[in-house]
C-alpha cells in the first residue's frame, strides 16, 4: 500500500506528458484522458486515505523512499515521499477538487481549440502541487513549488494571444519569484544549521533550539513567510492574484481553491516546529495575515468584475488561514480546517462564477448582469449555497471554520488579541457585505444586460451538465463539510498528531464570540441589501468616495509596486549606469587616451632621418657624461 | 713636448668629427667623420696609455682599430646597396623607418 504513493504523483505527471507531448492525435481524446488521470489519482488518493484510517494514530504517518538524486559527500538530495495527515488532507482536497474541475473544464473548455494543451497544463498542475504536499524534504518541496510556479504561469497565460493575459501571467512568475527566492534562502539556511533539509532532522533539531540558533530560526521563519507570501498572495506579494483573473475561469478555480495559493499555508503549518521556536516570524504572520484579510476584502467591495471580486475574497480567506497559522499550535489546525472548506465554496464560487460568463458572452462585469436568477437555477442555488458557505452562516462549512479562527485569534491573549480578534471580525462583516454585493448585483434586481463586442444580445442559459453537476459536488461540500470536520472534533483529532493542537484562552467567552460574528454578519449583509438589493444598481460605476475609487485599483498597490519598485529600479539602474559610464569607463577611456596622446608627441622624434637619431645619441652621451662629472664633482 | 696636447687635438678631432655626422648629409662624408671620432678616440687612449705609463691604452686601441675596419666593411657595403637602389648617397633619402 505505501509504495502507492509516488503513483498519486505519476499518474497527473504521465498525464501532462501525453498531452503535451502526444501532439495532434490525442486532440479528440485529450481532455477525457486528463480528466480520467486527475480521478485516478484521486482514486489513489482515497486508497491510501482509507489504508490510513485503518492505522492507529501513531502508525499512520508513512514514509516512502525513492532514491538518492544527488549523492555528494556531505550533501545528500534525497528523493522521498511522505504521508501524514496533513499531506493526506492536501492530497485528497487537491486530487479531489481538481477532479472536478477537470470535469468542470471539458464543458467549459469544449470550444477552444487548444483543449488537449490545456489539460496537459491541468494535470501538470495537480502533479507539481502533489509534488510538493508530499515532499519528505525541503529541497523536493522547492520542485514542487518550482513547478506549481511554472504550471500557473502557463495557466493564467494560456489565452496569450490576449496581451493582458501574457501580461498578467509574466507578473504572476515575477511576483512569485521574489517568493521563491525567500524559500531558497530558508532552504539554505536550514541546510547551513542543521546539515540537511528533510523534515524529520529540521524540525528534531529545530524543537530543541538554543539561544544561538534561535535567531536563524528567526530568520529560516521570516523567509519562509515571504515565500508563503509569493505563493498565497499576501501583502506585500499579492498583486498578481488579480490579474491572474485574466486566466480561464477553471484556472482561477483550481489556483484558488485547490492549489498554489494554499501551498503557503501549508509550508508555514508545515515548518510548525520552526516557527513555534521562532516567536518575531509568528508575529510577522499573523501581521501579514490580518493586514490581507481586510485588505483583500475591501478589495472586494470595489470590483466590478464578478472573478476580480472572488479574487479579493480569496485573499482575504487565505489571510485568514495565514492568521491563524501564525498564532501557532492553537490555530494550525483550524488553518488547515479553513483552507478545506475555503477549497470547496471558492471552488463552487469560481464554477458558478465561469457558468454564469459560459451564458452571458464571457461578460465579467456584474453592473451588466442582474436578475440571473430565473435563467440559471442551477448555478444560482450552488453558488448561493458557496455564498452562505463562505459568510459563515451557521450551518455552513464557513461557520464552523472561519469562527474557530476568530476565537483562535482572540484566544492569542492580550492585546495582540483583541487586535487580531477584532480584525477578524471586522473581516467578516466586510465578507457579508461583498458577498451579498455579488449575489445581488449577479442573480437578483433588474437586467442590466448589455451586447457584447460584436452586437449580440446575451440569452442566459443553463449551462450543460457536465459543468453543473461539479458544481452541485462542490456545493455539497460546503454545505456539509465544516458540521462533518467540527463533528465530534473529528478534524482536529486527525491532524494535531502533525501540527499539535492548544487550546487558546479567549477573554470572551466563546458564544459571545459567536453572537458577535452573527450580529456583524447580519449587519453586512443588511448594509449590502440597502446599497445593492433596494435600490436599482447603476449600470455605469458611481464615483464613488476616495476609498472605493482606491480599492478599484487594488488599493493602488500597482501604482505602489509601479512608484517604489518599477522607477525606483529604474532610476537605480540609470544611475548605475550613469556611474558606469562615466566611472568606469572614464577611468580606463582617460588612461587609454593619456597613453594614446602622448605616444602620438613621442612619436614625431623618430622621423627617419639619421642625423636627428644621431644627435640624440650625442645629446644622451653628453647627458651621462655631464652627470658623471658633477656627480664626481659633488662627491 | 708635453702630451696633454694630444687630449686637445684628440678632443678637437672628435668635435669635428660629431659635427660633420650631424651637418653633412652624404653617406660617405658621415662615415668619413665617424672614422675620424673612432680615431680621435683611439689618440686619446693612446695618449692616457702613455701619461699613465701603461699598455692598456694602446691594446683597446687595437681593439677599436679591429673593430673599426668590420663596421667600414659592413657599413660600405650598406651604402653602396642603398646607392644601387634609390641612386643617391644622401642620407636624408633614406627616411622610411618612421610612423
């Protein structure tokens, strides 16, 4: 049964390689054959997640070495995989999740003629992110992240005959690079302290830290951090996810939901030995975490674009998950938790998001939508159940989980908690707004529909069933997720073996938390009705106050990369090479000219005639005699 | 009669010599002067060799003569070579070793 698990890696990577590799013959085939490979390793997945349950707790981690890759002297690259609870958790949300939206992308994707590329990509995708789930070692981890890098890169880029989708694709890589290389430089520096980067040593060493390796704790923590940042897009590396929208709509849902943006949370819940040790790099999560989820929601607010909107949300989740991460052994878990349940809705969001564009022209703009309702029931009552899911009313998946991060958050203590706590809050009444905002402005008032470029008037249609029954599994999910994990505690019991589990000691009792979260959620959802759902929503944006024009531009965190970082860099490198030319150059040019010039004088004295050669030998022999004759004379 | 003389002669000899190297250009009358400098020189050592009362003098005279009668052979047969090709014993003709 162990040595089952490298298959769950091969099965979506043999996938990409037929697809991509296969060429023209596997065009009609292609996208059945990507599907089928993503459901295989699912099936795999589920294996090896019952063979587990069988296992007392002490035997279920499993261990799976495959071979050496790099045998050095002093350093051994080893390729291995290993199964625990939390990499059994990432396995079966990113095969399962991704399953369906394979299934999701043949209905989605049937009229492009690059489908077969496009699965390839997909499985490539699930392959890479298992990849690095499943990594015994940092150093394999870093392939995989590596890989889920280039995977999305291709995916958001893959309609790049749109120069805002290549575009947009190249800033995801560049964004994500500045992350990979934080991840680098924590794998160096593990590998500098503790000789080796496999999981088991790191973190052996890690718990049993002094004060001298405390500080590159701090360090290894804070590196991790930022590459966690690159990936989940926080702030400040999160201006890629929104542009990333420019990817087809399945694409956003698997970077959202299954994939890429939950592998952050996973390396910091991952390397929890590391950062329980590392007390300034917790802080700097959790800051990090608090300052997304509002930033992410108040992004949110703004958009008009329906997946730019879900994006915002996304982040805001994701920084939620990262604030609990941060608070250490009394949020891991419920990070974990969140991020499962934030799979299933986001996904189901994003689906319906793409079923509702599949029969509107591919509008994106919801002040074009409107009254959706009555033409798209399907898509309405998913998304609906995803939208009740993700505001966290009770029972729904988002309830059980976002509450727990909020009583984590306050449980933190002191005043850091009240402040984390609050944020927190203040996050989920501002979800409830921008939420229902979506929900009115897309399914319910008046149409507000518009022609398209080319002058066709959009008919609203179900779409087929291949794309709705994913979404129906999904909202499932998020229906019934959070009561089945929050059931007899099953979910904690199951992963704080990995992650250890605390109990937190919240100032406030945990069902004033609760009512708290509920009266703020009533209140965003009733401030969104009045703005949205009374009044008839204007086809052309309001201005809008300052806030709401800022939060349109991201809360101008392009103008700010733009300001700081693009004419920062280029004002820099201007004057590097101001100083270059005129330093360096002037240097080496100024002695090559003094060389130059003064051979060119030198020059003239030989002029070829032999009386002018003789007398300078008469002037020279005059000279060394007069020498000699005063220095005679002298001494 | 007293030797220093000679130094004057021999010094007067040579200046003569220097200058005719410098001023005249052709190539017979230059050698002509370099031969009176070697000799001018050579009265001078044997002038030394004999104020001092010693041979050396007059052996590096005889080297100076041997030496002298080599360079004439080479030196001659340089000239008569330049005067075939360019027909002119000037030396001033014979300026191509410049940039």
């Amino acid at each position: 049964m162990d040595n089952l698990i490298p298959v769950l890696v091969a099965v979506p990577l043999l996938g990409a390689a037929l697809l991509l590799c296969g060429g023209r013959r596997l065009d009609r085939v292609g996208h059945l054959l990507g599907t089928f490979l993503a459901f295989a390793s699912f099936g795999v997945g589920l294996a090896l997640f019952f063979s587990m349950l069988g296992r007392s707790v002490d035997q279920r981690p499993i261990h799976d070495h495959l071979f050496t890759w790099i045998p050095v002297n002093g350093f051994q690259a080893e390729v291995g995989f290993q199964l625990d609870q939390l990499s059994m958790t990432f396995v079966l949300l990113i095969t399962g999740v991704g399953s369906l939206i394979h299934l999701y992308s043949i209905g989605y994707m049937a009229h492009d003629e690059k489908r077969r590329r496009f699965f390839g990509y997909l499985n490539l995708f699930l392959a890479a992110m298992l990849l690095l789930v499943l990594a015994d070692n940092y150093l394999l981890l870093y392939v995989g992240w590596e890989g889920v890098g280039l995977a999305s890169y291709l995916l958001i880029g893959f309609w790049q005959h749109k120069p805002s989708a290549a575009t947009a694709a190249k800033k995801a890589f560049l964004v994500n690079r500045v992350g990979d290389v934080g991840l680098s430089i924590a794998v160096m520096l593990m590998f500098t302290t503790f000789g080796t980067f496999a999981f088991t040593p790191v973190f052996a060493d890690a718990s049993k830290a002094t004060q001298a390796t405390q500080a590159t704790l701090t360090g290894i923590g804070l590196m991790l951090l930022l590459a966690a940042c690159g990936k989940s897009a926080q702030v400040p590396l999160q201006s890629w996810l929104g542009d990333a929208m420019e990817g087809p709509t399945p694409v956003s849902a698997l970077i959202h939901a299954a994939t890429m943006v939950t592998a952050g949370v996973y390396l910091i819940t991952r390397s929890s030995a590391i950062f329980n040790q590392a007390p300034t790099a917790q802080l700097a999560t959790v800051v990090v975490g608090a300052v997304t989820l509002l930033f992410g929601a108040i992004v949110g607010c703004a958009k008009d674009d329906i997946k730019k909107a879900l994006a915002g949300s996304t982040m805001s989740q994701i920084g939620y998950m990262v604030l609990a991460a941060g608070l250490g052994p009394i949020g891991y878990v419920f990070a974990i938790m969140h991020l499962v349940t934030h799979g299933f809705f986001k996904a189901g969001l994003f689906l319906g998001a793409g079923s509702v564009m599949h029969g509107m022209n591919d509008e994106v703009d919801m002040r074009k939508y409107g009254g959706l309702a009555k033409y798209m029931k399907w898509t309405t009552v998913t998304f609906g159940l995803g939208y009740l899911a993700i505001i966290g009313v009770p029972p729904f998946s988002g309830f059980y989980t976002k509450d727990k991060i909020i009583e984590a958050a306050f449980g933190h203590g002191g005043t850091e908690g009240w402040i984390l706590g609050t944020c927190a809050v203040i996050g989920a009444a501002v979800t409830a707004f921008y939420m229902t905002r979506v929900m009115l402005m897309t399914f319910f008032g008046e149409k507000r529909w518009a022609d398209d470029a080319d002058g066709h008037q959009p008919h609203p249609h179900e779409s087929p069933k291949i794309m709705v029954i994913p979404m129906v599994l999904l909202a499932v999910g998020s229906v019934a997720g959070g009561f089945l994990f929050n059931w007899n505690d099953s979910f904690v019991r199951w992963l704080s073996p990995v992650t250890g589990v605390a109990e937190g000691n919240p100032p406030l009792n945990p069902t004033v938390i609760q009512i708290l979260t509920g009266v703020v959620l009533v209140l965003g959802v009733a401030v969104a009705w009045m703005m949205y759902g009374r009044r008839p929503v204007p086809a052309t944006p309001p201005l809008g106050s300052l806030l709401t024009r800022a939060a349109r531009r991201d809360l101008l965190q392009d103008d700010f990369n733009h300001v700081v970082l693009v004419s920062g860099g280029s004002h820099l490198t201007r004057f590097l090479v101001y100083l270059e030319g005129k330093g360096l150059d002037g240097l080496v040019n100024g002695i090559a000219a003094l060389v130059g010039g003064t051979s060119g004088r030198v020059r003239k004295i030989q002029n070829g005639y032999v009386r002018s050669y003789a007398l300078s030998m008469f002037g020279g022999a005059l000279v060394l005699a007069v020498t000699t004759l005063l220095m005679r004379a002298v001494a | 009669m007293n030797p220093v003389n000679y130094l004057y002669l021999a010094a007067l000899l040579f200046t003569i010599g220097a200058v005719g190297v410098l001023v005249r250009r052709n190539a017979i009358v230059l050698f002509m002067c370099v031969e009176l400098m070697l000799n001018a020189c050579n009265l001078a050592l044997v002038t030394f060799s004999r104020l001092h009362g010693n041979l050396d003098g007059q052996i590096i005279a005889f080297f100076t003569m041997v030496v002298a009668a080599a360079e004439v052979v080479v030196g001659l047969a340089i000239i008569v070579s330049v005067f075939r090709t360019r027909h002119s014993a000037s030396v001033d003709d014979t300026n191509l070793m410049k940039l």
